[in-house]
C-alpha cells in the first residue's frame, strides 16, 4: 500500500512540473509573435504610402511639376532693394557761422529785443542758403564769447534754447552743447558750429 502511495505521489509530481514546463513554452511563444504582430501594420503601411505618393505626383501637370521642383530645390535669394530709404549719418564738415549779440542784453530774461534780433539773423543765414532750409541739424556746438568761461557758456545756452524754440523743424531733435570762450574783445560774439544729417 505504500509503494502504490508513493508511485502516485511521483507521478503526480512529475506532471506538475511537466504543466510548468508547457505553460513557459507557451508564454515564451506568446512572446515570439508580439513583434511580428506589431511590426506587421507598419511594413504593410509603408508598401501602401509609396505608390500612393508616386500617383499623386505623376497626375500634377508638367508646369506645376517644374514650379515645385523650382520651390523645393531653390534655396531662397536675398533682395536688395536699390530704391530703399538711404543710410542717414551726421556730416563730418559743419556749416559754421558767427552770431552778434549785446551779451548784457542777451542774460537778462526781460529783454526781448535781443532775442528777437537773433532771431532775425538765424532766419537770413536759413533764406540766403547757408542753413538749407530743409536741412535736419544732429548737433549744435555754440561757443560764447566772453569775459569768462562760465558767462560764455551761459550766452550759448539762450542761443541754443532760442534755436529749438524758433526753428524746430531744423534744431528741433538736435543735440546741443553749451560752449564758451574767454575773449572779452568780442564778448557777445556766438561762434555756431551745426553738424546736420545727410544721406551716405
């Protein structure tokens, strides 16, 4: 009774493991087909795509052929516009002219008189040409003349601020400096130098 016990108990083992040994060959062939399954639609996608693209292409006219080819294959030219806005820079050579003033008159803010004589000259260089009238001035160097450095400068400052308010259209964005020199034999003189923008 024994003996008969333990043949079925090996032959119950033997074929647990023989249901272990199948179940992993099976698993291992389940793992075979995965790729085959999904590399499948891909390869099978491609053969589709290319004779599509082919009748596509062969069904375009022969002109628009040729103007795809052109587009495709032309790498894009750079324009250069012969008609465009010139580059602006500041003249190198300024137009310089000399300003009289009485220079006591000239510091005292009540005296209009003065001011509107510089004025009127500034309007006679503009109409005789030597300021062009349609010129746009970038900097303006006033140099006062006086019996000192500080005084000077001043009488270039009124000049100066008397400039861009009276002619605006001209000095209007220009770049001023408040300049002087100690002469007191021509005190009141303004010594103007105008660097105004030109086309390169």
């Amino acid at each position: 009774m024994d003996r008969d016990d333990s043949e079925s108990n090996h032959i119950v083992g033997s074929s647990g493991w023989l249901y272990a040994d199948l179940l992993i060959v099976l698993f291992i062939a389940g793992l075979s087909l995965i790729p085959a399954n999904t590399t499948s639609p891909s390869i099978k996608l491609a053969t589709t795509i290319v004779p599509t693209i082919v009748k596509i292409a062969t069904t375009f006219p022969t002109s628009t052929a040729v103007r795809i080819n052109e587009i495709v294959n032309t790498s894009p030219t750079p324009v250069i516009n012969a008609t465009s806005t010139p580059i602006i820079g500041l003249s190198q050579i300024p137009i310089a002219f000399t300003v009289t003033s009485n220079a006591s008159q000239l510091l005292t803010p009540q005296n209009k008189a003065e001011r509107e004589h510089i004025r009127e000259q500034i309007k006679q260089l503009i109409e005789s040409g030597i300021i062009p009238p349609n010129a746009r001035a970038g900097l303006v160097l006033t140099f006062g003349n006086s019996n000192s450095l500080s005084e000077g400068q001043n009488l270039a400052r009124i000049f100066n601020e008397l400039l861009k308010e009276s002619f605006p259209e001209i000095f209007g964005d220009a770049a001023t400096r408040d300049l002087g020199w100690v002469r007191p034999s021509t005190r009141g003189q303004l010594d103007v130098e105008v660097y105004i923008f030109a086309a390169k």
